[in-house]
C-alpha cells in the first residue's frame, strides 16, 4: 500500500530527516514557511542549494546540504508548499486540509502519515488540527532525549505515533449529539459506526454500542418501524424504559389505540425541528383522522372506511349520503368522521369538536392545499404556527376525554424522544 508522509517543516532539520528514514515513504509532502523580508523561509531546508542544514546547535554555519539530499529524495517523490504567513492558524490549517484531501484524491488507497514535529506553533497546530478533522490521517511525532526545554538531543530521536483515538471519539460523541438535537438519528448512526470501526477501545466500546444501538432503534422507530425499533431497544431497554413501555404496547396492540396517536404527534414535532413543515403538518393530519378513528370504533364500533348506517343515529343518516362510492359504501373524510362522532347525543369528544370545527375546516384547508396533500404550495414556518399548537392541544384534550369517559386514566403518555443517552 502507498504511503505518503506529511510534514511541516522548521527549526531543526533532523526530526524531518529521521522520519523520512523510518517511515520510507513513496511520497512526501513538505509543508513549510515561505521567505519573508530578509529571512529564509523553512523551504530552503528541504530544497536549499549548497549546505543549508546544521549537524548541530549553535554552528555559525550550516554544514550540511538539504532534507531532500540527506535522504535521497529522486524529484517525483516529493513536493514542496510553502504558506505565506506561517503564524496564521487558519491559512496554515486551510493549506494542510486541502492538501490531504488532495492526496486522498489522487491515491485513494494510500495510508497518509502526519508528522507535526517540525514548523511554527500555528504550522503543526493547523496540520495537526487537519489530520484530526481528515479522522483517516495516522498521526505521529519524533521524540527523543531531553537535556532542556529547547530541543531534543541529536541522534535521540525516533517517531512515535500519536494515539488520537480517545480525541477522535470524543469528537465522535460530539457530532452524535449534534445530529440528535435536531432528531437526526439516522446521522448519529453514521458517525457512531465510524466511531465503533476505527476509535473504539475496549473500555469504550461498550458506551459506542449503546449510543449506536439506541440510535438505530429511535432511527427505525421515527420511521414507524416499531416492530424493528423493539427489537433495537431490547438490550438497552433500562435506559429508555418509559419509552418502551409506550413501545411496547403499540407493538402489542395491547394500548387504548391512541399511542400511535401520540407517535404522530411527536413525529409531527421533530419534523417542525427540522423545518420539514410539510411532513410535520400532514402527521398533524393524520392524528387528527386516526384519533376519531380510534373513538369511532372503540365507542361505537364504526369503520370510517365502510360506515353502517345501522349503528349511525337515523337523523345523520342522509347527511353521509353523498360519502357512499359506486358500490355503496361509505368512506368518510376527516371532518365528516367528526361530525360523525358529534351526532351521538352527549359524545364527549363530539362536543369537543363541535365548538373547534371552523379552526379544524381552516386547517384542512391550509393541509389540502399543500403540495404533499392535493395542491402545489408549500406550508411556510407561519402556517406551522398558525395551526399547530392548536391542533396538539386539540387532539391531547381529545384523547383525555377519551379517557376519562372509560372512567379510567390513561397510561403514562409518550414523551419526546431523547437527544441523550448518557455517559454511564
């Protein structure tokens, strides 16, 4: 496998030189300062004519002839760049940044080397911080024998690589709570796996599995994948139980029927945190179906899909008539179902509905005009706020009433999904 040795170039010549001679690389890429005024850029280290090196601190001068000599360099295995202004992080971080990507370009396949020994604080700190944020970068440093605090005793040094993987996963960790805090779970899985493959060390391995796993289950279940969700969760079950609990009772069919409304509903809320107004507003809408729904056919066992007549109050009766298709069955659409329900003398979500109608007429429409639904404009941030509070509250207060006229409480509602798993 190619492999290409990146570094910057400064002050003593021989930590450059000992890892050109350790590495062996195939190529080597030489990021140095640039002349400025009357003082020689670090380039003439590498490429200097005549002896521009010195074997030893404090010769008044150089004796030995460049890097590229010393290691016998042939011209097409190595490259020179020179940044301008050595002391600005940014321009030192940009040059270092596009010239691994440049790299990662042309060999795709070639393991890349940075070496940050050399160079100006703001040099080796841009080169280092751009094999960090590369994360495919092996880095590493020369060391050696230290008599002071100014420089490493001559022919001490050897190249030791620099273990990153507890930075890097920590950076992991960070870009993971990012894509949650916006719902992104599919994102956090992303980084997490990059994460368990390349950074993960046996004493954090067991956090990465639990963050991934836990994200691919809220992944699948933000898709309404539920029964996948479960099976996901499991293993972390205790840290998610309230969640589960939810869970489990719309995998089992075991709830009152209004979980999967509350599942909507709290879709409907991380679409409008992405500003996805459309999905968020046609979840909205199909809560609002789903709850009459529910009601329907647990109070009165009525399918809005195919109403019987027989079980529908006789003065309503000719009001659905012009619901019935070709065949004769009626289908009723989202504000016949209610004033379906609201026929039924004293039906507590009826009359709950009835003195809310026109805000849900004005809803529907806004919905149905809408380019995911049956029209061309798209629901803009202030539709969003317009109608949504209202028929969150509409629709919870609903589900309360149902409750209550069960003369029983509800379970424990489902709650937001959490954008945190811990660091236990």
């Amino acid at each position: 496998m190619r492999r290409i040795l990146m570094v910057t170039v400064g002050g003593s010549h021989q930590p450059i030189v000992r890892s050109i001679q350790q590495n062996a690389p195939d190529f080597t890429c030489f990021l140095c300062s640039a002349d400025s005024g009357k003082n020689k850029g670090s380039h003439a280290q590498v490429v200097g004519q005549g002896n521009v090196c010195s074997s030893r601190f404090g010769l008044e001068r150089p004796d030995l002839p460049n890097i590229v000599t010393q290691t016998q360099l042939s011209p097409d295995a190595f490259e020179v760049r020179q940044v301008a202004d050595c002391d600005h992080l940014s321009e030192c971080y940009l040059a270092a940044y596009q010239w691994i990507e440049q790299m990662h370009r042309q060999h795709p396949d070639a393991t890349i080397l940075v070496d940050y020994t050399g160079g100006t604080k703001s040099m080796t700190a841009g080169l280092a911080a751009a094999a960090l944020d590369d994360g495919q970068c092996e880095i590493q440093l020369v060391s050696g024998v230290r008599q002071d605090l100014i420089r490493v005793v001559d022919q001490t040094e050897f190249v030791r690589p620099v273990r990153v993987w507890d930075a890097q996963l920590a950076r992991r960790f960070r870009l993971a709570r990012t894509a949650l805090d916006r719902y992104d779970y599919a994102g956090a899985v992303g980084v997490l796996e990059d994460a368990a493959a390349r950074f993960a060390s046996p004493t954090t391995m067991g956090k990465v599995q639990r963050w991934l796993s836990l994200s691919r289950g809220f992944d699948a279940w933000d898709r309404f994948d539920h029964a996948i969700a479960q099976r996901l969760l499991q293993p972390y079950r205790k840290y998610v139980v309230p969640y589960a609990l939810v869970l489990d009772r719309i995998v089992d069919g075991k709830g009152d029927g209004f979980e999967c409304v509350e599942d909507l509903l709290q879709n409907a809320g991380r679409r409008a945190a992405q500003q996805r107004y459309d999905d968020a507003v046609g979840r909205f809408y199909r809560a609002l179906e789903m709850t009459v729904q529910v009601w329907l056919k647990t109070r009165y066992d009525l399918e809005t899909g195919n109403v019987d007549l027989e079980k529908v109050p006789e003065a309503h009766r000719p009001s659905l008539a012009k619901y019935a298709d070709d065949k004769g069955i009626l289908k009723t659409p989202l504000l016949a179902s209610w004033d379906l329900a609201a026929a039924f003398p004293d039906d507590p979500l009826g009359q709950h509905f009835h003195g809310q109608r026109n805000r849900l007429l004005n809803f529907s429409t806004v919905r149905n005009a809408s380019l995911f639904a049956h029209g061309s404009r798209p629901i803009t941030p202030g539709d969003y706020r317009e109608h949504a509070g209202f028929v969150d509250d509409f629709i919870r207060t609903a589900i309360t009433l149902a409750a209550a006229a069960k003369n029983g409480k509800r379970r424990a509602a489902l709650d937001q999904f959490p954008t945190e798993f811990g660091d236990e």
